[in-house]
C-alpha cells in the first residue's frame, strides 16, 4: 500500500485531518470519478453525485479499513457498492445503452491516414467494441486496463469470485478480439 496513503489515513484516523482526507480524495478522485462514469454510462452527472457519496461512505468507515488492499482498490469497491445501491432504487435510470450487432466488424483501418487520424480511428473502434460487452465484461475490463487493478484487487471491489473475473476477462478479450480484428491483420 502507498505509505502516502497510509501516513494520510493514520492522521484522518488519529486527529479527524479533514485536510488530510481531502488530500486522499484528491488523489483518488479522478479514478473514483472514472469508474463510476463508466457504470453510469457517461452519465457524468450521476458518477458526480455517486463519486460524492463513496467519498462520505469513506470518510465515515475509514476506522475500517484494514489495510489489507490498496486504499484505492477500497475506494472503487465502495463507489461500486454505491452504483448498485442507485441502480436498485432507479433501474431505468441506468438502464444498459443497446449492443452493437455481434456480428458487425470494425471498419477496416485506413494506412494511408496520417498517424493521429489512425490512433483516432482506433479509439473509435475501441469505444465501439467496447460498447458490445456486456456490462460486467466492461466493468472488469475497465478495471483491469484502465485502472491496472490485477484480477484479485477486481475481485476485491466487486465480490466477485476470482473465477468469475478471469472468466469475463476471458469472455470480453475474446469479443475485443474479434471486433478489432482489422487493426492487427496477421
């Protein structure tokens, strides 16, 4: 664990450091605010509002945390336990955006686009292929590449059996594959 981290949350926990805390937050924000963006489906509105309830969720059961995870890895685990608390209460206000077809295939790659059109291209068509998992393979995607958590730290934030993670992984890399299959022609 960060010894930042822990130095912070010794002087949140010893003398209720609110500048303390706010520096974790700060630090920890952008990916609280990232993740939950991503489950919210862009929503940024609604990861805002959520993104504020896990850091008061937080504050108030910093006494325990145990320290046996990363404080970020515990902050995500949080945020998601928040995201699914709200999409109870309101299951149309996050209501999944339709897949793309299965069966559509990327456009294929232009080489003779200048390079940043081709990087363009390409986020494009991640974005897009990304939008056809279901949303558990996007979330554990999300976790795993964007924010590098390792499968047992993923499995830690959504309780999720480690099985389960590898398999929709699995699952999600597979379709990735074969949606992004114009982009690395071998």
């Amino acid at each position: 664990m960060d010894s930042d981290d822990i130095e912070l949350i010794a002087r949140v926990l010893a003398s209720d450091d609110r500048q303390a805390f706010g520096t974790l937050v700060h630090r920890h924000q952008e990916a609280v605010r990232a993740f939950l963006t991503r489950l919210a489906r862009g929503d940024h509105a609604r990861a805002d509002d959520l993104a504020q309830e896990t850091f008061i969720q937080a504050y108030r059961s910093l006494v325990r945390f145990q320290g046996g995870s990363q404080f970020r890895t515990w902050l995500l685990g949080i945020a998601y336990n928040r995201f699914r608390s709200a999409a109870r209460r309101d299951p149309s206000a996050f209501a999944a955006a339709p897949a793309a077809d299965a069966d559509d295939a990327p456009p294929e790659p232009v080489d003779t686009a200048p390079a940043h059109t081709a990087s363009s291209d390409l986020q494009h068509d991640l974005a897009a292929a990304v939008a056809t998992l279901s949303p558990e393979q996007q979330t554990v995607v999300h976790l795993c590449y964007r924010e590098g958590l390792s499968h047992s730290e993923a499995s830690c934030v959504l309780d999720w059996p480690l099985g389960s993670v590898k398999t929709h992984l699995l699952r999600a890399r597979e379709k990735l594959r074969h949606h992004l299959r114009a982009w690395a022609p071998g």
